[in-house]
C-alpha cells in the first residue's frame, strides 16, 4: 500500500523537467549535501583506470564529478533533465574536456559506460520506472560494466522524492540483469544518513536481453 501511494503522489507532482528545473530555480533542492558523497568518494579513491567511461545520471551538482576530474579521470558524462542546472554546469566545465554534460532523459540516453556511478538519481524516480531503469542501466553498460553507488535503505514518513526501499526489494529488483557484488550498510554516511543508506556494486551480466 505504501509503494502504491508513493506512486500516486510522484504521478500527481508529475516529477519531470518543470518540477526539477523549479526545485533548483527556488533553490529547494533539500537532497544536496554540497560535498562529495563519502561513500562514493572512498569508491572513487579505489578505482585505477582513469579512462574509465563513467556515467552520472540525474547527476544534479555533481560534485561527484568534480571530484573525479580532479583525481585525473579523463571521461565522465553527466546527464540531467533539468535545463537550469545543466545551464550551470555547462558554463561550470566550460573548458574540460574531460567532462560531457548532457541535458536529456536518461531513459532515451545512448552510450556504453564502463562504470555508472549512483547517487540520488534511483531514489528521486517515481517507483513505477525502477524497472525500466535497470534494464537501461544494463543496456547503457559495457560487457563487465559495473553500476555503484548509494541506495537508501528506508522507507520514509513523508511522501516522496526520495522513495526508499529495503535491500531485498533491491535484490529481487536487480538480480536478473546483474551479479550483486556488494549491498552492504554504508560505514561512511553524512550523520543525516546514517544508517539508511546502502552501498551498491552491480556487476552486468552477459547474455541477457530486453525481448
């Protein structure tokens, strides 16, 4: 009952280009932290191969982005609905070339990406696309690409954006289209998250279709 109403209030507020682009024309966009992800930044810390093909989806400020061009990383798309804030981001990255900022829809996306990086973009769709949303994150990666990142693991009191969810929901969701390598309890949560947040590594399996 509870996914069931959360669907119906995302249909009502109808989360699409208006309602993103006026929460960063207001400035509510309550779900920024102004900073890097730390769990996302210890992943990032870890990873070896700097021409690694990476996606950002509903990417928002990314600074999980500039977090990865600092570190040397030579090419990240980041992709987001909102034309105010790709504006912004375009003007930010004006001169690297190791970035592509795209104004689009994720789900009409095309590309290959070795590595998609998640944060925050899973929890603000209207829970009716999650599926459709694993099965362009399997289309969008490359053979062995790997999809991580943060996914709260709680249910909240008010109505979303963000919608929660459980790891089982989360494993019975991925596991035909991925390997789940790793859905532990982030150690390294903000305090505001603490506790409610998982970390995601999804591994893509081969072979695997949409027919």
């Amino acid at each position: 009952m509870q996914e069931e109403n959360a669907n119906d209030h995302a249909a009502e507020i109808k989360l699409d280009e208006n309602f993103w682009n006026g929460q960063y024309i207001a400035n509510t966009t309550r779900w920024d932290m102004g900073e890097v992800s730390p769990p996302l930044k210890a992943y990032i810390d870890q990873l070896t191969g700097k021409d690694l093909r990476i996606l950002i989806p509903g990417c928002g400020n990314t600074y999980e982005a500039s977090y990865l061009l600092e570190q040397g990383f030579t090419n990240v798309t980041v992709i987001d609905i909102a034309p105010v804030l790709v504006a912004n981001l375009q003007q930010k990255f004006a001169d690297n070339r190791n970035i592509n900022v795209i104004l689009g829809d994720f789900f009409e996306h095309q590309g290959q990406y070795d590595l998609v990086l998640e944060q925050t973009f899973f929890c603000a769709l209207d829970p009716s696309l999650r599926k459709n949303y694993v099965t362009k994150m399997h289309e969008l990666l490359a053979v062995n690409g790997k999809l991580a990142g943060v996914m709260f693991s709680t249910d909240f009191d008010e109505q979303g954006p963000p919608f929660g969810g459980s790891k089982a929901a989360y494993e019975q969701l991925f596991a035909k289209w991925f390997d789940i390598k790793t859905m532990e309890p982030c150690f390294n949560s903000i305090s505001r998250r603490a506790g409610n947040e998982l970390f995601v590594i999804f591994v893509k399996k081969p072979g695997i279709t949409t027919a």
